[in-house]
C-alpha cells in the first residue's frame, strides 16, 4: 500500500512517465486543452467562431468559474469538408485534448463520434442537430442546441393544424437531411398525414439540378413544400422556384431554421432576396428574453466588428447556443475538478497493435477521465443567454421550443410559438410552462398568415398536376337496378342517380377535376363493392363512387364523402291482406276487460244525493266516457285499416329460425348477417334482380325460395314500388349511407364532402333522388276504397246477435201473453164454445187493453210518489205505512197481470 501511495506521488508531481503511459498529470492544471471544428466562412461557422471566442474569453476572465484554471481553445476550419473536420477531429486526440465543442455538420459528427467513443472524448456541437445522433449509440456526443426532431414535431404541427394531409419534401441528401425529413415522416403520421413524394438533392447542388428537382415537385399533387437544406443552397432553391412560378398563390413553403438564420445573419439582404421569400413559413429555435441575452446581444456588433471581409454580419441563435456551449464545458470542468478528476490520458491498446505504421495512430490517447466529465456535462444545471441549460434523461434540453416566422415584405413577423409543452400557441412558452399542458385542438393557435401571392386565404394545400393524367374513378357495372347506376350500352359514359351527384358536386368544386369513369365487373353479376374499395387501396383506381354503402371495413381502407343517401338493412317478406270479419267488434276488448262495459249502464242508475256520491260518480263517468273512447278508437281502427300479416315478424324471426334467406349478390348484407348476426352461410342465397326477389318469395321456403330478402332500404323501395304482395317487415335495424371512396387522407374528399352538403341544402339532392328513385306505388286504389267503404259483411254479426236478441224476447212475450190471455178466456167464459177468427180477435184486444192498463199503471204510480213526498214528516209512520200497503194492494190486484209481464 505504501509502495502504490508513493507511485501516485511521483506521477501527480512529475507528470510525465518515461514510457509514455501517463502524461500531463495534474489536479488543477493552469490550463486545460479544448478544440472547436468549424467552417469559418459558413453563414452556422462565422457566427459560433466570434461566440466562442468571447465566451472563453468570458470564462477565462472570470476566476470564480474554474478557480484560476484557463481554457486553451484550438480551432480548426474544416472549410465545408467532412473528410477535413475527421482529421482536424484526429489531430485534437493527439494533443491532450479534454473536450471538442462541434462538429458543426451533422455528416462529421457521425464519423467523429465513433472517435470519440473509443477515445472517450466529449463532443459538444451546437449544430449537429440530426436526430439519428442517439446517446445509445454515441454516449460520448452532446448536442447543446435543439434536436431536429422537436423542429419536424412543429412543422408537423403547423401541417395539422392548417387541414394539410399530405407534404412534399426537399431536402439535401445526406445525414442530416435524410435523417430529419425521416423524424418528419414520423410526426406526420402520428397526425394522419404523411409525405406524398421526396426530393432529395446533392449536398453539393448547381442551379440545373434544382430545376430538375422541382419540375418533378410542380407535377405532384401536393402543395405543401417543406425544404430542408443548408443556408447556403437554400435561397438558391427559392430562386429556383420564382421563375418556375412556384411562388405563387396555392403553394406554400415551410422552410426550416436555415431560413430564420439567413435572415437573422443577414440582416441587409437585397430586398430581390426578401422577395423571393415572400410567404414563406420558416421556424427558428426559441431563446426566452433576459438580461443575460439582452447584454450579449448589445456586445455582438464590437465583438463581430472586422471579423468578416464581407462586412457586419448578425447574430443567429446558433452563436447564442454556441455561447452557452463553453460555458456549458467550463461548469462541468470546474465540477470535474471539484469531484477530485484529474487529466490524464493512456494509450489505446487495439491502436497500439496498429503500431509502425506511417498513420502514427499509437498517439492517440484514451482520456481516462471522459467518463467523469461526461457525467459532469450532462448534470449542469445553469442559466445561459438561450435561457435554462438542462438536459433531460434522452439528453435533449428541457422544454423545446421553436418561434413560428411569416416572412413578408423585407422583413418577418412572428406568428406564434411551438412548444414540446403546450403545441402551437400565440403565447411565448415562458408564460404556458406555469399552466397546465393542454395539447387540445382548441387551444392550438396562431396568427394571420400572409401566404405565397400576397394572399391571406389559406391555400388548399393540393392540386391536380399538370401532367395530363386523369383520375381513374371506378364505378361498378350493375345488372340490377339501374336507376341507381349503369353504364350506357355500346358507349363509355354511365348515368343513373350516383352519376348525377356526383357529377353535380364535382361541378361545384372551386377547381377542374380530370377524371375518367372505368367500369368494375363482368356485366352478368353485381360485383362487390367492398373489392371496388380495396382496388383504391392498390393503385388501380383513384377513388370509386356508385351505391357503395359506408361500413367500418371499408373505412379502414378509403376515406368516404359525406352519405348522399341514407340506406340502412330491412327485411322483405310475403304479406296476406286480412280485412275485418263479422265478428270485429268483438277484438277491441280482451276478455277479462269485457267487465268494464257493464260500467256503461250500470254505473249511474241511482240517484244520487250526498255530494261525496257526486265527486264519485264525476269521477267513475270520467272512466266511463275513456273506455268508450278507446273502444270506439280500436273499432274504428279495426275497420277501416287494412291488416297485413306474415309468418316473419323481423330480423329476429329469421335468426331463430332454419329458413333460407335472400340477399343482393355482392352486397354488403351477406358479410353482415354472417359476421354480425351469427347466421350459417348456408343458409344464405344470392340474388341478382327484382324479378329473381319476387320468383323466390312467392316460392317460400318450402318451395326451394326463400323466407326473406335482406337489403338496403333504396333498393327494397325500388323493387315495392311495383310490388304489392310483398312489404318490409319490422324496422331497419342497420344505420348506413352511401359516400363516393378515396384514398386515406384524400383532399378530394373533403371537398366532395363540402360540395354534398351544399346539393342537400339548396334541394339539389332531393329533387336528384326523386327523378331517378322515386316511383308511383302499386295500385292500391281500390284496395283503399274497400277499406274506406265499409260493407254489410263487416257488421252481420252484431245483426246477428240483435236479431236474435228481439226474436227471443218476441217468443218470450208471445208465449206469456197466451198463458194470461187462456186464464182470461176460461174466467170470461167457461164453456169454451167461441170460433177460431173470434179467439184471434179477442187475443189481439186483450192485448191492446194490457197496453193500456200498462200506461194507467205507470201513471197512477207517478202521482203516488207525488202524494208520498208532499205528505211530509208531520204523519205518523204507522198511517204512512197502511195508507201505502192498502194502495199497493189495490194496484196489484187489478194490475197483476201487466206485473207479470
């Protein structure tokens, strides 16, 4: 133990071995060696070379950031070459180097990194922003400014929020934009939209090579351009694209930072320049005000004073990052340090095998502390002039942010901000980070736009290209019903109620639309539309418009058009017409409420005095006048209606039972009462026409037909209107519509969408859908005027029963006037001597003179109730009741035959 105390004695005094293993030993050296590679003369490099020179001059003047330690910055100008910035990277590991602020090209720091891992030497680059650039697989790379992908996330956002589905990308090809428009690709498909065709460029790009690139763009649909190149080659592309009058109204150009950059290090562009830029949307990497930035900034014009043969030059947020960077590095030396680091380096040992050869690579040393001052880098936690410096656990800074610009006139506006935290919003993020996060579509928000032509209208976003190709429309070639859509025999055209619609909504389209109709299907079966769908999905046809019903399966492949027509599944089936029988009276009412017309004569046959009786009786008329009602309501109904019945009673008769059952052929109903209902296959027959409907429902299910026909609500219409033994039985019990299909995210089909509503609201469409699918009903006229007129036979029954009803009591009467009338004859006279005509006389007297007796009867009764009320309570009870029996007898005894009556 002693012996190894005294070996690190040696080493931290003396700092250099004689074998070269370790050197330059020591805990606070008075120096410590870093690099930069950067092109001097790009428009990223000029600016960070004047940032890093005053920031370590900053850092080097201040004795509280690294107690005394100074920062020897070694530059070197890889003057635009990455095979350069490799060997500058290279010479730097052979002289001691702790750290290398850049590369500043995303295509170096990819080579570089691998010669940073293996030699653990931090990189620290302010603009290698290529989001491929992973910690997994380059622990040793840093990026201190904002990745690219936050930067495609906003584009995307911006994409989304304006209505665009598809972009175009234009891009230089290599790392850094291959890789971004990658990350661009992504986001945009997390919103549903996506990259319809890519233009890559060299690196390296002249002004014929341009025009080839965006000739290819000028014949694409989309209008969405987003560029994503250089400072450098960016405006040249812009140029480009003026005089190929890409400039103009309907295109839009969403530049990414290297516009904001030109902008903000250029201040004295021509106004030619500024021109051309005109509308475009350009994004620039966010840093918060604060007095830090604001002091900096007030610096730059000394500190950029004479730095450049080209004059004055602005300061972009990339010098900002740049700055921030050293100070970044001195943080964590100056922590380093104070964890008790010392600067050393070993050899490598795989690269010491390589050795003898003329690459001298056995001098490239292993920094044996890079692990402790990357750890040291990536826990800083400081305030720079871009704000809060802190890196997240993916080694991104905390709260990315991007300012939205609208370049206009010879100058810019900000139209808003774009946040990681809270999305689009006119706020600066500063302000939302002490809110809630809320990504809703609601509160995603920015400013007025002055787009490409000096217009304020948002652009559509796509066009048709001028490349004389038409847009192949698939529409099916029915064999049945052809009012709904068929193609004109002998000829190319089709017509029908489809065609018509759409082609009124395509002519209300604020643009041309080239189209071509192709027929789909052999001519001798209706074919299937979901098949039709899937085609648009292959590339075989651009759309497809015809009845082709809106179901989930198929949105999953296309997009649809708003439903021009509502169609939903019903059930057909055999009807028999039942009209009222003799006995109908009888149906209104079931047996057990049969009771409820006693109430009809019985309820109110006494008089009634107390007036809690009244209240009662108010109250049982009350039931008395609804039972009435609704018998008379049900008979009526009853007959006057005509009753049509059917052994099926809905969809559900015909899942619980065995029979076969009818559907169009290549409809949509098939797969639904299968997958849905739970129906055996089998027991499912397809049919092609209305005449093949009716031939299997008359047959029934025993006769080789069918039960039922399931179809859609249009076509079953149609084939009723002529047909009147059949009838839709129970209600609709699917919801659908029919919609002309797109690809996914077709623009095309949002405005077909918008151009269908305005049909439906001026009438259009309905008086559409009367010429071609509304048809006078069968006749049912004199069917109507049966029903209407009611006919003896609806009432023999109650004839009937009152007939029979006056018979009885006719016989009855008879039968008891003939037992009085023998009394009275035997009393009158004894003998019985008197003639046949004389007896039928006498009986027919004797029976008018017990009408008579009848009448006085009911009289004298009268003017007994009279007298009884106007005696009153002043008799005694018992002559009352005398004087009462002795005149009841007396009325008895000569009325005694009429009683019995």
């Amino acid at each position: 133990m002693a012996m190894l105390w005294l070996l690190v004695l040696i080493v931290f005094y003396h700092g250099t071995s004689s074998n070269g293993v370790v050197t330059n030993v020591s805990n606070r050296p008075d120096v410590v060696n870093v690099g930069a590679i950067l092109s001097h003369l790009s428009i990223i490099g000029k600016v960070a070379k004047v940032a890093i020179e005053a920031a370590v001059e900053d850092v080097n003047s201040d004795p509280d950031v690294l107690a005394g330690t100074k920062i020897n910055l070694t530059m070197q100008d890889s003057n635009y070459s990455g095979f350069l910035g490799i060997v500058e990277a290279l010479q730097f590991m052979e002289k001691d180097t702790v750290a290398i602020i850049g590369p500043q090209l995303s295509v170096t720091a990819h080579v570089i990194s691998h010669i940073a891992n293996e030699l653990q030497v931090p990189l620290l680059s302010y603009s290698a922003t290529d989001p491929t650039l992973s910690p997994l697989q380059f622990p040793f790379f840093v990026r201190t400014a904002q990745s690219d992908l936050f930067q495609m996330a906003a584009i995307a956002e911006i994409v989304d929020y304006y209505g665009w589905k598809e972009v175009i990308a234009v891009y230089v090809d290599d790392d850094h934009g291959r890789n971004g428009i990658a990350a661009l690709g992504d986001k945009l498909a997390e919103r549903r939209c996506k990259i319809s065709f890519k233009a890559p460029m060299p690196a390296e790009v002249n002004r014929d090579q341009i025009t080839d690139v965006l000739v290819k763009v000028a014949l694409s649909e989309s209008r969405i351009i987003v560029l994503h190149t250089y400072a450098g080659s960016g405006p040249d592309v812009i140029k480009v694209a003026e005089s190929l009058g890409m400039m103009g109204v309907g295109y839009v150009w969403i530049a990414t930072n290297w516009l904001s950059t030109n902008l903000d290090t250029d201040p004295q562009l021509t106004s030619d320049a500024t021109e051309n830029f005109e509308g475009i949307i350009t994004l620039r990497m966010y840093t918060p005000d604060s007095e830090l930035k604001r002091k900096f900034v007030s610096r730059w014009s000394n500190l950029s004073s004479g730095k450049s043969i080209n004059g004055a030059f602005g300061l972009s947020t990339y010098g900002l990052y740049a700055y921030d960077t050293v100070w970044l590095l001195a943080h964590a030396i100056d922590a380093f340090f104070n964890q008790g680091g010392i600067i050393s380096f070993s050899n490598d040992s795989r690269l010491t095998e390589l050795k003898g050869g003329s690459m001298n690579l056995d001098a490239l040393s292993i920094f044996n502390g890079g692990n402790l001052l990357l750890k040291n880098i990536l826990q800083v936690n400081m305030t720079g002039v871009t704000g809060s410096i802190n890196f997240t656990s993916d080694r991104n800074f905390i709260h990315p942010a991007f300012e939205v610009i609208n370049v206009i006139g010879v100058g810019y506006r900000r139209i808003g901000y774009w946040s990681n935290y809270s999305g689009l919003s006119v706020l600066p993020p500063e302000i939302l980070y002490t809110k809630p996060p809320n990504r809703s579509s609601a509160n995603q928000r920015l400013n007025s736009v002055i787009w490409p032509g000096q217009t304020t209208d948002r652009p559509r976003g796509w066009a048709f290209p001028n490349n004389g190709r038409q847009l192949r429309i698939g529409v099916p070639k029915r064999v049945s019903y052809l009012e709904i859509v068929s193609q004109v025999e002998g000829t190319d055209t089709f017509k029908g109620y489809c065609i018509d619609v759409f082609t009124a909504a395509v002519n209300l389209l604020p643009y041309a639309v080239p189209y071509k109709l192709v027929p789909f299907g052999d001519g001798r079966n209706n074919p299937s539309d979901t098949e039709l769908v899937r085609l648009i999905t292959t590339g075989v046809y651009d759309a497809a418009i015809g009845d082709i019903a809106i179901i989930t399966n198929r949105t999953r492949m296309v997009d649809f058009t708003q439903p021009y027509i509502e169609s939903g599944l019903v059930v057909v089936a055999p009807v028999r017409k039942s009209n009222s029988s003799a006995w109908a009276f009888l149906r209104p009412f079931t047996p057990g409420l049969w009771f409820s017309l006693s109430t009809l004569f019985f309820a109110h046959k006494q008089n009634t005095i107390s007036t809690l009786g009244r209240l009662v009786l108010i109250i049982w008329l009350f039931v008395v006048l609804i039972i009435n009602s609704s018998y008379t309501a049900s008979l009526t109904s009853i007959l006057t209606v005509q009753q049509l019945s059917s052994p099926v009673k809905g969809i559900e008769t015909l899942i619980s039972s065995n029979d076969p059952i009818g559907h169009q052929q290549g409809s949509f109903a098939r797969d639904y009462l299968v997958e849905e209902l739970g129906i055996r296959e089998s027991r499912l027959i397809p049919l092609n026409s209305p005449e093949e409907y009716a031939r299997a429902l008359k047959d029934g299910p025993h006769g080789g037909g069918v039960a039922a026909v399931v179809d859609e609500r249009a076509y079953v219409d149609l084939f009723l209107s002529t047909r009147c033994e059949f009838s839709i039985i129970g209600q609709q019990f699917t919801k659908a519509g029919w919609g002309f299909a797109f690809p996914r995210d077709s623009p095309l089909a949002v405005d077909m969408s918008t151009a269908i509503l305005r049909l439906s609201e001026s009438g259009d469409l309905q008086r559409m859908h009367d010429k071609w699918l509304t048809r006078s009903a069968c006749t049912q006229q004199g069917t109507k005027l049966e029903v209407d007129r009611l006919q003896l036979k609806s009432f023999w029954g109650l004839f009937v029963t009152c007939g029979f009803a006056c018979l009885l009591a006719l016989c009855i009467y008879l039968i008891l006037m003939l037992r009085q009338f023998s009394r009275h004859s035997e009393e009158l006279e004894p003998s019985g001597r008197s003639s046949g005509s004389g007896r039928v006389q006498t009986f027919l007297t004797f029976i008018d003179e017990k009408e008579e007796d009848v009448k006085s009867s009911s009289k004298r009764r009268h003017m007994e109730k009279a007298s009884i009320r106007s005696t009153g309570e002043d008799e005694s009870s018992h002559s009352y009741s005398s004087k009462r029996r002795h005149m009841e007898a007396n009325s008895i005894k000569s009325l005694d035959i009429s009683n019995e009556v």
